[in-house]
C-alpha cells in the first residue's frame, strides 16, 4: 500500500465540498438487485470500496459503469451468475448486503464471509435471524454463506437484539419483495437507512418508519427501477474534516451536507470550546480559543457515532486534562492509541474505554493505520504534529475518502502521496 506523507503545524482554512455517503452508496448499489430496469444512480462517491462493490455486482452478472464523475448507471441483471469472487468479497464488509436482494429476487444466494476493515467481531447473525424468519434456508459452508428461498418470501416480524445497520438493511431490502408484511423491531436509526428506504420506495418498495425503531414493509410483486437517485451526503467524511479544522486551530465551511446529521458530533465539539455554525446544507467550524476535555461514548445512532471516535481521540490527545472515550459498538476500535502515541499522545487503553492524558503537542513520526478511521485519525494527528508525519497502509484510507489529499492541500494543508 502506499504511504501518505504530511508536513503538520498548518491550521486548515477554506472551503470544501462534502462527497456522497459511502455507506448509503454500498447498500443502494445492493439494492438495485431487487430492480427489473436500469438505475442511475447520483452523488457516488469514486472510493475504492465503492469500486470493489462494482466489481463484485459485475461479477454476478449486473451492467455498471460510470456516467461522469459522481453518476453511476447499474443494469440489474435478470439472472445471476456464481458465487461473488472471494478476492473482492474479502476487502469489503458490505458485500454481505448482496444477501437479502438475492433471496428476495433470485430465490438464491451464494456469498463468501465478508471482509472489511479488523475493527471488531461484527457477527453475522443477526442477518441470518432475520432473513431465516422471512423463510430463507442460510448455512454457512467452508466459509461461504449459501441461502435458499423455497417459493416467495414470507412477511415476518424480526426482532434485532442489537439495532445493526447492516441486518437492517439486509431485512428491509428482503422484506421488500416477500409476500405480506414485514416489521423489524429495534431497527437501526442512522441516515443510511432512512436513504435506502427512500431509494426503494423510489423504486416502486412500501417501506415506512426508517429513521425511527420500527419499520414497517408491504411486500410488493417486484421493484421497476428506471429512475434516478441521489445518495446522501457522507457524514463522516463531514465529520472528519470537522474535526480536523478543530484540532488544527482552523476556520472551514463544509459544503454539501445535512448538519441534523452531524449533531453528535457538534454537540461534542461545541463542548470542548469550538465554535460551529449551521446553516441549510453548510457547517462553519472554528477554533479560535484553547480547548477543552471531553467525554465522549459511542453509541447507535442518534448517539456519538463509532467512525468518528478515533478522530476524536487524536484531536484530544493535545487537549490539556483528561478525556475519557467509552467504545460500545466495535472492540477493536482503539488500535488507533498506539500508533498515536508513538507521535508521543499519553492514552491507556482498559478494555472498552480509554483514558487520555493532554499533551502540549505531536511530533511527526512513522505510523500504519489499521482501518479506515484509524487512518483519517492518523491524518488529523498528523496535520496537528510538529515535523513531518508518514501514515503507512494509505489504501484503508482511500477505501472512504475521495481526492482527500487534493481536498486538504485546496485547505492550506501540506500532504503528498509516497
């Protein structure tokens, strides 16, 4: 993988326009499997996992490419080919989202165990416990998930033990063309749902309530699709460029995102003295004064969310006193801590929670990111370090940020590709 070098100690002024949501695209890409017709499909964000999930979706037979820069045309294909290749399906998580449209559809499904970023265990049952009580037959064999649908699915009510996002989708999608009526109790909450909901409703679905913890689907005979669609925003790549502005003094105006979206982390920001502005479709962040210590806790959407925790902590790691973050979705979400103190951050890490002691400042260094949001914290510390600071592995970054280099130097940052 490649190396991303930054020359920190610049505070980051401008402007910025935010992307479209990588994980809103990745499910609406799946999604697209439950449509007779072509889709177009607006605002993609050009990422790497976006392009994984392409190939993935070519592989089983559907027609999909780019039609400018953010504007994708995807043909659903009316028969599916072999089992997605395990070379794509092991570099993205989101494939398993392929599973619920292919039941549904299809009547069949063959996908390897996903891949994904070593964040945490992110079991798969929740997905199976759902799609098994719409009357799907899942088994997992030498690594690969396989599912049959004897006849139409059947409308059910499914109970999540924990509201995940990914079994949500997975079931709402499903439920779309099973016959009768679906409800999917402590359903997930985040903006990605409510999007995928609207996309299937775009296309023909009766899909209600996402956004709130019950939702509620009337199984329709198929979706036409045929239509175009715009993804949200990506609130975390909002997120991180908010917090970058933050820990490096600076003065941005992010465009291009929904601030209802970004209200856990405005909140946390406005906590430790930085100043934030809302507007229709723009946030202003400023740090203007010194900051101050936070807690923070991660929890399900509309709480503090688990991919901007990491970038928290290194924004902190320089904020005199003691912050305290609680990680309660992903295990292995902190480690991110040793790779930033080896830029000479003071953390402890005790199980799920972590303890950071203020430093007067960074130094540059050597260091790896380990997933996808311990790389966008990587590149906040570095922005924030004395010296030059060289991030190895920069694909995990390239998986959720587009141009991010290009989009840092347009914010006064000096950053280059190694």
């Amino acid at each position: 993988m490649d190396s991303i070098v930054i020359a920190g100690g610049r505070p980051l002024r401008g402007r910025l326009k935010i992307c479209g949501a990588k994980n809103a695209s990745l499910a609406v890409l799946c999604a697209t499997f439950l449509c007779k017709n072509e889709v177009v499909l607006e605002n993609i964000p050009n990422i790497s996992d976006v392009r994984f999930m392409l190939g993935i979706i070519k592989s089983l037979g559907a027609s999909a490419g780019w039609d400018g820069p953010d504007t994708l045309r995807v043909t659903p294909p009316e028969q599916v080919n072999d089992e997605a290749p395990y070379q794509l399906v092991k570099k993205l998580r989101a494939s398993n989202l392929l599973l619920g449209p292919l039941l549904a559809r299809f009547s069949e499904a063959e996908v390897a165990l996903p891949g994904g970023c070593n964040i945490g265990i992110r079991p798969m049952d929740l997905h199976f416990k759902g799609l098994s009580g719409l009357g799907a037959e899942l088994s997992l064999e030498h690594g690969c998930i396989r599912g049959n649908a004897p006849g139409r699915l059947r409308g059910a009510r499914v109970y999540l033990d924990f509201p995940s996002v990914g079994a949500t989708e997975n079931i709402m999608m499903a439920a779309c063309l099973a016959e009768g009526q679906t409800l999917i109790e402590n359903a997930a909450k985040e903006p990605e749902i409510v999007d995928l909901a609207n996309f299937l409703n775009t296309m023909g679905a009766k899909v209600r309530g996402a956004g709130t913890d019950v939702i509620k689907i009337d199984g329709v005979p198929f979706l036409e699709g045929g239509a175009r669609y715009s993804v949200i925003p990506d609130r975390i790549e909002a997120g991180t460029f908010m917090v970058a502005a933050a820990a490096t003094g600076g003065d941005v105006v992010l465009e291009n995102l929904i601030p209802i979206h970004l209200q856990p982390l405005t909140a946390k920001l406005r906590e430790a003295r930085v100043e934030v502005y809302e507007e229709e479709d723009t946030i202003r962040v400023c740090a203007n004064q010194p900051l101050r210590s936070i807690d923070i806790k991660t929890m399900p959407y509309p709480g503090f969310p688990t991919d901007l925790q990491s970038q928290l902590m290194a924004m902190l790691s320089t904020v005199p006193g003691t912050s305290v973050v609680v990680e309660n979705i992903f295990e292995n979400r902190f480690m991110v801590a040793d790779e930033l103190k080896r830029m000479g951050a003071r953390i402890k890490v005790e199980g799920r929670m972590a303890v950071i002691e203020g430093v007067p400042s960074l130094q540059g260094a050597q260091v790896k990111a380990t997933d996808l949001r311990a790389g966008a914290a990587l590149i906040v510390a570095g922005l924030m370090a004395n010296g030059e600071t060289e991030i190895g592995n920069a694909g995990y970054i390239d998986r959720g940020y587009y141009d991010l280099e290009k989009k840092l130097t347009s914010l006064g940052a000096t950053i280059w590709r190694k």
